[in-house]
C-alpha cells in the first residue's frame, strides 16, 4: 500500500513538473534530485568501506549542479575538463586519497551528474520526449513488480537481485512497448516516423532501464545494503526509484542524436 500511496503522490507532481513548470524550474528540480541521488550514492559507497574526502564530495555537488543548471555547459566535452579541475585537483593536494574514493567521486558524477544533465537537454528538445523516457519507466517497473511476484520462477540474476525473475523482466518489456508506442504514436509520432524503429528504441529504453536497475542493485549488494535510504516509503530511496531512468535517459538521447 505504501509503494502505491507514494507513486499516487509522486507521478502527478513529476507530470506537472515536466510540463507545466518554466525550463529553469525543471533544471532545478532535476539538480535538487540529482544531488539526493549522489548524497545517497555516497552512503552507499561508505558502507562498502570507502569515504570520499569532504572536499571531493563538494566537488561532486557543485559539478553535478552545474552540469543540469546551465544547459550550454555540455557535459562533453567541458564536463569533463571541470570534473578534472573539481575531483582531481584535491586529490594532488591530498597524497593520501585512495584511489577508491577518487573512482567513487568520478562514478557518481558521470552515472548521476551526466545522465540528469542529458534529461535536461531531452526536456529542453520536447517535454514529451523526458516524460516518455519516465513513463516507460514507471510501466516497466510496475509490472517486472507485479508480475514477478506473482508468476516469477525463474531468477533473473541472483547474486544481484534475488527478487528479480525473467517473468517479472519480459512482463516490463512488453507492457513498456505497448504503452511506449501507444505514447509515442499519440503525442510523438511525425507522419514520417517508421513504427517499427519506434517499437526498436522502445525495446532498447526498456532494456536499458532494467540493465541500470541490476547495476543499482550491484552497488547495493556489493555494500551489503537493501535499499540506498528510505525518502519513499514502499520504494526506499530516491536512487532507488530513478536507477533505471539513469541508463534509459542517455541510450533515449544518443539515439535520438543519431
């Protein structure tokens, strides 16, 4: 009942967020959630036993934040450069960093910092486009859920995901393709669009969705922890939500560049 309370409270705020809010707001809103995600990534990293230095933290924040706040910074390749100016410089003035804490530092702000900063370029081409990419999402999970837990056998990667079942994984492949077209053929879709590439991208988001659900997963097991926090009650953390939207949102963008 919590997991249901809380998507109830949730998806009409993100909806009206998307598409309703000016551009600014949204980035900053997209910033806001960005940094909770690193905040938890980083807790997750000090049950595992490392502890990035406070200097390497701030530089993670500020980074993240800059890379959503201002769009014409481009995470390619100026990204980059300040993340070496940001992260590495402290590491020089501090021998004594491992590289474990500097390697942390850099995955969160390229897994967290670079995929919401691509999600405020895709909201920046056509709102519809990042609220496909959250909708596709939000179905998939629902029904790997649902599904899984009442059919599922077969686990789908056990030594990451006990819970996970190819049931529970092809059940959110399908219903993601379905209502994915559905959406996209609705709102989307240009006389000129070829379904089936249509049905393709949304397999590969999908897919790409659940890859970034294990990786979280990953991450967790391998810090020995169940969930990132507990910020949403019934689904645990806010990193915990987003997982598979951090994988879906930057295979969505390079797709649509090609």
């Amino acid at each position: 009942m919590k997991r249901v309370l809380t998507a109830l409270i949730l998806v009409p705020l993100v909806t009206g967020l998307v598409f309703f809010a000016p551009p600014l707001m949204v980035a900053v809103g997209l910033a806001f959630t960005a940094l909770l995600c690193l905040w938890e990534l980083f807790g997750i990293a000090e049950a595992g036993g490392i502890r990035p230095l406070r200097s390497l933290r701030i530089g993670g924040y500020v980074l993240t934040t800059l890379l959503i706040i201002v769009p014409d910074l481009g995470f390619f390749p100026n990204g980059f450069a300040l993340l070496v100016l940001i992260v590495l410089l402290p590491v020089v003035w501090r021998h004594s960093t491992t590289g474990k804490t500097v390697a942390a530092t850099l995955l969160g702000i390229v897994y967290i910092g670079g995929a919401f900063a691509l999600a405020r370029e895709l909201h920046l081409i056509n709102p519809h486009w990042l609220f496909w990419v959250l909708f596709l999402n939000w179905v998939g999970d629902s029904a790997a859920y649902y599904v899984g837990r009442s059919i599922g056998r077969y686990k789908l990667a056990p030594r990451v995901s006990p819970n996970k079942t190819w049931e529970g994984s092809l059940a959110s492949t399908v219903m993601a393709t379905v209502t994915g077209v559905a959406y996209w053929a609705y709102f989307i879709m240009e006389p000129t669009t070829n379904i089936y590439l249509v049905i393709v991208i949304t397999i590969l988001v999908n897919v790409a969705g659940q890859m970034g659900d294990l990786a979280e997963s990953f991450l967790k097991r391998s810090a020995g922890l169940k969930d990132s926090g507990d910020m949403l009650p019934g689904h645990g953390g806010i990193l915990d939500r987003v997982d598979g939207v951090l994988f879906a949102v930057p295979v969505l963008y390079w797709v649509l560049s090609l």
